[in-house]
C-alpha cells in the first residue's frame, strides 16, 4: 500500500464533443499508444450512433449510466477465511467498470457479423443504452453477487 497520496491526473474533456466519458472511452480503447487508431474507431462509432439514435452522446451517457454497478464485491481476509464483502462503488470506479465492460462485450461480438470493431461497439451502445446486452448482464451478476452477500457487510472497514 502506498505511503503518500497519488497526485491523480486529470483528463482533458474531448475537443469534438467535449465529453469526459468520450475521452476516457477513448483512452481505455488504446492499445500500444496507438491514440489515433482508438480516436477514430470511437468518433466512427459515435457517427454510427448519430445515424441510428439521433443524438449519440445521450445514447452514451444512457448506456454508462445502464452499466454502472452501485454495489460489488471485494475480498476480505480474517482469521484465515475469506469473505467477499459487499461495498459501494465510488463514481470514478463506476466510470471506469461500465466502459469496460461495454469494451469487453464489443470485443466478444462475431467479427463475421459486424465486421469491424467500430460497429461492434456502436450495437454493443445501443444494447446497453436500452437496458440489455452482455455489460447489461455483467452489472446485473455483479449486483447479484454483493446482494448475495450482504451478510458480510458488517465486515466493512
């Protein structure tokens, strides 16, 4: 555990759409430092979801808003047993949990159906934006697990 306090960066909204969630999008679709590759398969995504939803950062920030959990589980050691105690969910980690989410179930639709990664993740959106989809399921199981567990709560420190 660290002895000081990070200094946290913050991110810089998006120039296009002036969005946080865009940028943040953005920057967990990266990969290798390749910036640009992500800035166009989420600016082809967000013109995919203008043609189909008419305004594509409220069908976003709708889908975010589906996926962020309010409660998870996170392990607790005592007395050599471990429970899974069930906690809430700050707003970055929700942020940060929901968009990933949406990432990974984009990454695991068929490339035979969708062919390209941009419009995996414009369905993938407009699933989650209407309350169902695989990151829809994922907030649902992980809420699932913290209730089952809420006997564990008291375990809280």
């Amino acid at each position: 555990m660290p002895r000081h306090q990070y200094k946290k960066i913050k991110s810089k909204s998006d120039p296009v759409y002036e969005s946080l969630e865009v940028t943040k999008l953005i920057n967990y679709i990266m990969e290798d430092g390749k910036k640009n590759v992500a800035r166009n398969i989420v600016y082809t995504t967000l013109e995919n979801l203008k043609k189909e939803e008419n305004d594509a950062l409220m069908t976003l920030n709708k889908a975010i808003i589906n996926v962020m959990p309010d409660r998870e589980v996170r392990p607790r050691r005592l007395g050599g047993a471990s429970y899974l105690v069930p906690t809430e969910v700050r707003r970055s980690r929700r942020l940060y949990l929901a968009l990933n989410w949406i990432i990974e179930a984009a990454s695991g639709r068929s490339n035979k159906e969708f062919k390209s990664y941009a419009n995996k993740l414009t369905a993938e959106i407009i699933e989650a934006s209407k309350n169902q989809g695989s990151a829809v399921a994922k907030k649902l199981q992980t809420e699932k697990l913290a209730e089952q567990n809420k006997a564990f709560a008291h375990l809280k420190w």
